[in-house]
C-alpha cells in the first residue's frame, strides 16, 4: 500500500513538473515570439508607410510604382521562403524578413490608394500657401488619409503576425510555430490548444483594437 501511494505521489509531481514546465516553455516562447513580432512590425509598417508616401505624393511615381507593388502582393509568399532561407540562413534574421514580407505590401498600398484618393483641392491649397514638401506631408495629406492608412496598419498587422508564424512552422527551432507544430506531430491536444487560443486571443484583440480606432477615424 506504502509502495502504491509513493508511485501514485511520484507520478503527480511527475505531472505537475512537466505541467510547470511546458507553462515556462510557452513563456518564454511568447516572450521571444514578442521581441521577433515587435521587430517584424516596425520593418513592414514603417516601410510600407515610407514607400507609400514616397509613391503616393508624386502621380508618376505612384502610377508606375502601384502596378508593381500589386504584382508582387499576388505572389505567394511561401515560394519564396527558400530564397529568404538562402539569403538570411535558418534563424530569426529569416523569420523577421519573411514577417515583414507580409505586412510591408498592403500597408504600402494602402498608403498609395490613400493618398492618391486625397481631396485635390486640399493639395492645391497647400501649392497656394507654399508648403514645404514635408509641410505638406504633416499637415496636408496625412491627416487627410489616416483613415485609409490606419485600414492598411490593421491589415499589415494581420499579415505580419501570419507570416512570422508561417516562418516558425516551417524553418525554426524555436518561437509559437515551432512549438505548435512539434505539438501537432506528438498529438499534444491540450498544447495544441493553448497555443493555438493564445494566438487567436491576441490576434483578436489587437485586430479588434485597430479596427475601433479606424472607425473612429471614419467618423470624424
């Protein structure tokens, strides 16, 4: 009976152990994850949002740039995961670029439609008072397309977050993918479902935060 009730209290703490550390594992997952999808976030927006305007404020460029910047959007970007493994070797460097692929395309044409969408009149206006270009920028056109632009953030948002999790199931040793898929292999239903309601709350919250701040814009 003594040996029974050691082996059932060996098993428990066996389980709890291993219970506290899957728990530590997914922290520190999500911790590293963090820094990566912070990263991937501010390379595809910033520079969605530079391209943008630097397309979007002159008409020719943004004719010539815009068709362009749809044809690369269409291709899938998993073809050309094994050219970003080639560049940038199996790691995060890979994992930021293919994230940041994701989300750099739509908020560049979002920004484009946005400003070339912008009241012609305010644009004249701004000729009138002789704006600086960078004036003009700040004062004319952004506030004019925050909207549109806030619209292609909440888009690119989305699309970075799933490329960075697309990276890390295909080439990582490490992050939520990496772990989500070692958890599919193994048939861990209950890892499985942790990670997967833990990205889906996140996603859902940050979508649902975006998406209330760009209606608010529209209703101004």
């Amino acid at each position: 009976m003594g040996r029974t009730g050691g082996a059932v209290a060996a098993r428990r703490h066996l389980t709890k152990g291993g219970r506290v550390s899957r728990e530590r594992n997914i922290l520190a997952a999500r911790r590293r994850d963090g820094g990566c999808f912070r990263l991937c976030c501010l390379i595809a927006l910033t520079g969605g949002l530079a391209l943008g305007f630097a397309l979007g404020a002159h008409r020719l460029a943004g004719q010539v740039g815009e068709p362009i910047l749809s044809s690369l959007y269409s291709i899938p970007k998993i073809t050309l995961y094994p050219v970003i493994l080639l560049v940038f070797g199996l790691g995060i460097s890979a994992k930021v670029a293919f994230g940041a692929l994701h989300g750099f395309f739509p908020v560049a044409l979002f920004t484009i439609g946005a400003l070339k969408n912008t009241n012609p009149v305010l644009i004249k206006t701004a000729r009138v008072l002789r704006l600086a270009p960078l004036a003009t920028a700040r004062t004319v056109l952004l506030p004019a397309a925050l909207p549109e632009i806030v619209t292609g953030l909440r888009i690119g948002f989305s699309a970075t977050l799933l490329g960075t999790l697309i990276g890390e199931l295909f080439a990582s040793d490490r992050g939520l993918g990496f772990m989500l898929i070692r958890a599919m292999e193994a048939h861990k239903v209950l890892d499985i479902m942790a990670l997967t309601l833990l990205l889906f709350g996140f996603a859902t919250a940050a979508n649902m935060l975006l998406l209330a701040v760009e209606r608010r814009l529209h209703r101004r």
